[in-house]
C-alpha cells in the first residue's frame, strides 16, 4: 500500500515546521545552560558526570527487564516455557541491577579518592583575608 503524495507533504511539512520551529524558539533564549555545570571544567568531574549519567540509564534500562519479566510471568497461562523466561528475566535483572549498584558505589568511590571530583570539598585549615589579617579557623 503506498502512502497518497497528500500525507507524504504534510508529514514533511509539519516535520521542517517542528525542526526549524524549535531552532527559532532555541534561538531566542539568551543561552542554553551548560548540563555539565556552568564552571564545570575539571575533566575528572565530567568524566565522573557521565559515567553516571550512563550508569542511571542502564539501570532505568534493567528496571525496564525486570518489570517485562515479571509481565511475562503472570501472563503465562500456565505455559511453563513463558513462565521459565519470565523468572529467568527477573533474576538477570535483578543481577544486573546488584552489578549497577556496586558500580555506581565503585565509581563515587574512585572518583571522590582521586581529588575530590565527586563534588566540592569543605575547605580544611586556615583561611583568612591577607589585606585585614584576620584569620579564621576551620574545623573539618
């Protein structure tokens, strides 16, 4: 069945509207925040920032198989094939989602031995403004 040439140029014609459309709202703004922090240029902290990032959506990803498997479990009907798959899903999910979270912990872990990268460090020990000579102590 091949799509009328009406269809055809109205898809194109919404699809350039909505492309060019949101180049000229984009543009209007005064800027686009930058995602990896408006001083962020530690390369440390933004490597730190997507390995997280990717980490997040592998687990949205295992979530995802973990509640297929259990869909495909209760809507066996009894076929013990189905209902092996299912409990299978479930449990490599449940795996992958145990490995994510070691990861995530091995990766702030790292990250933040490493130099801090993991966020801002309180400052520890003297800090004082030389022009009046009045220093304070900090604690950690």
């Amino acid at each position: 069945m091949k799509p009328s040439k009406k269809i055809v140029l109205i898809a194109l014609t919404l699809l350039f509207l909505f492309v060019f459309g949101a180049a000229a709202v984009l543009a209007e703004t005064e800027g686009l925040p930058n995602p990896l922090g408006d001083k962020n240029t530690d390369p440390r902290v933004i490597i730190g920032n997507v390995i997280k990032a990717g980490l997040g959506i592998v687990g949205s990803l295992a979530l995802a198989v973990f509640i297929f498997g259990g869909f495909t479990w209760v809507i066996a009907a009894g076929n013990d094939e189905k209902i092996k798959k299912g409990k299978d899903m479930i449990m490599w999910a449940a795996l992958g989602l145990i490995v994510i979270f070691l990861s995530y912990a091995l990766v702030t872990f790292v990250l933040g031995a490493i130099g801090g990268a993991g966020g801002e460090q309180p400052p520890v020990g003297r800090v004082g403004e030389p022009e009046t000579g009045k220093v304070e102590e900090i604690k950690p």
